[in-house]
C-alpha cells in the first residue's frame, strides 16, 4: 500500500476540490485530512484520535494550508522542522496568501515548496499534476526543492 498523503486543510470547499483532483488524476495514494492545525499535529504526532498508525500512518507528504483555526499552518510547520523524527517530511504549502512575508517565513522554516491556491479547479489539476509528478514520483532527486512547478511556485526569497 502507498503512504498516505496529509492535506491540512480547513476550507471544506477545498477539501472537495482536492479529493475531486485526486480523483481524476488517479493518484494512489490515499488522502488524509486534518481540519486545522492542531489536529495535523495530532495526526502527525500519532496521539488521541490518531494513535493507531496502522489506521494512521505517517504520511510520505504534506500539503499545508496557512491560515487555519487551532494552529497557524506556519506553526505546524516550525513543530514538524522542530520534531526529529519528522524532520525529512516534505511540506508543501498551499495557501491563498501571496504575502511576501508569508511566503519567506514559510521557506524560513523549512517548507519544500509554496504554491498558490487557484481559484479555477482546473488549475488545481495542473498543480497536482505537478506534485504527483515530482513528489510522489519513485525517484524524486535528492535535496531538491521547487524547481518541479516553476510556473506555479513562489520561489524562496532572494537575500537581499
């Protein structure tokens, strides 16, 4: 069985639409939810609802929205860089800010990759075709980051 992907999400609208691109992508690997930040924690951290990794299984990859009740996704995201065993899950964001400061925060504390949420579900399809291809392909170069959806990627920022 693949590993499971979890998408930290707390818009039910774009729960929808992700499960309807995975849907019609085809992409295996089976999706876990967590509705805001403290329970992508939970579910990562293995604890209450979510004790039993034969049932919930770390994931092989995590897509991260930021604005999010419980927890900021930017602070789920310092706690994963923070907890050892967790340190190498790629994280990639996928939120509707476009602020700067998000987006150098975000790569400040480790994210992989931010992409910008569409507005249109088939752009979705066109980001997630790109996310199936690159991070959840079996021979994923090492140490690399964004360069998989250039177009649709916000770089790291430059040092100014």
């Amino acid at each position: 069985m693949l590993d499971p992907i979890l998408y930290a999400e707390d818009d039910e609208n774009d729960v929808f639409l992700m499960k309807r691109a995975f849907r019609k992508l085809g992409i295996a690997n089976p999706i876990h939810f967590a509705c805001d930040g403290k329970e992508a924690v939970d579910y990562l951290a293995g604890i209450g609802a979510f004790q039993d990794r034969v049932e919930h299984p770390l994931p092989c990859l995590v897509l991260l929205d930021l604005s999010m009740p419980g927890k900021h996704g930017l602070e789920v995201l310092k706690w994963i860089r923070s907890t050892p065993a967790l340190t190498g899950l790629p994280v990639v964001v996928l939120s509707s800010s476009n602020q700067e400061s998000d987006v150098h925060r975000a790569y400040l504390l480790g994210a992989n990759g931010f992409l910008m949420k569409p507005g249109d579900p088939d752009e979705l399809l066109k980001i997630m075709r790109r996310v199936q291809s690159y991070w959840l392909a079996d021979e994923r170069p090492v140490g690399t980051f964004v360069d998989f959806a250039a177009e649709e990627c916000v770089p790291p920022p430059r040092d100014r």
